[in-house]
C-alpha cells in the first residue's frame, strides 16, 4: 500500500470520528473536534487525490468510512448488528479492495501537469 492510499485510509477514520460528532456533540469542545476531523479527513482525501483517480480514491474513503461507521456504531453506541448489516459490509468492503487493487497511482510527471 502507497503513502496516496494510507492517506485515504486515515481520512476515512477521520471520517468516522467527524460522522460521529454530527451525531453527538453537544458541547463546544465536542463541535470542536467534529470540525477539525472533517479538515482532517478532506484535507488527507484531497491530498491523496494529487496522485490517484478522484472517483476511485472518493469511493474507497466513503466505503470505508461507512463500514467504520457501522461498526463503531455496533461497538460503541450499541446498536444492533444483525446478519445482513455484516453482510453488505462485506460486499462493500470487496468492492473498496478491489477498486483499490485495479487503480494505478499517476506518476510525479503526471502529477505535476
């Protein structure tokens, strides 16, 4: 894995932590820190969008963002995970692995121009 793709794997925990908040916050520290992880998370996303295909590396981050959602939401907040919510998590984690996997990182030349 690129430093491009480790990239889009932290924004999306970032995302996690942001969608969390939304939810959440209910105080100004906690508003605080929702803000920040969203910079955080869109900065990483467009950032690693200077040297993968948008759409591909957009679609990796809400993927994995949404799977992490789901489970910390089973994790943390309790709420209930039933066999068909692991289920199409599965598949959408499929599907971000294999977009990932038949996606090629720009090179610096093309990159730059």
């Amino acid at each position: 894995m690129t430093f491009e793709w480790i990239k889009v794997v932290i924004a999306a925990v970032f995302e996690v932590f942001w969608v969390i908040g939304l939810k959440h916050a209910d105080d100004l520290g906690t508003w605080l820190g929702t803000a920040i992880a969203v910079i955080i998370s869109f900065y990483l996303l467009i950032k690693s969008g200077e040297k993968l295909p948008v759409g591909t590396a957009y679609a990796v981050f809400v993927g994995l963002g949404t799977a992490g959602t789901v489970l910390s939401d089973v994790l943390l907040f309790e709420e209930q995970l039933e066999p068909i919510k692991l289920i199409l998590i599965g598949i959408l984690l499929v599907g971000v692995i294999g977009l990932k996997k038949v996606t090629e990182e720009k090179s610096k030349e093309g990159a730059e121009g």
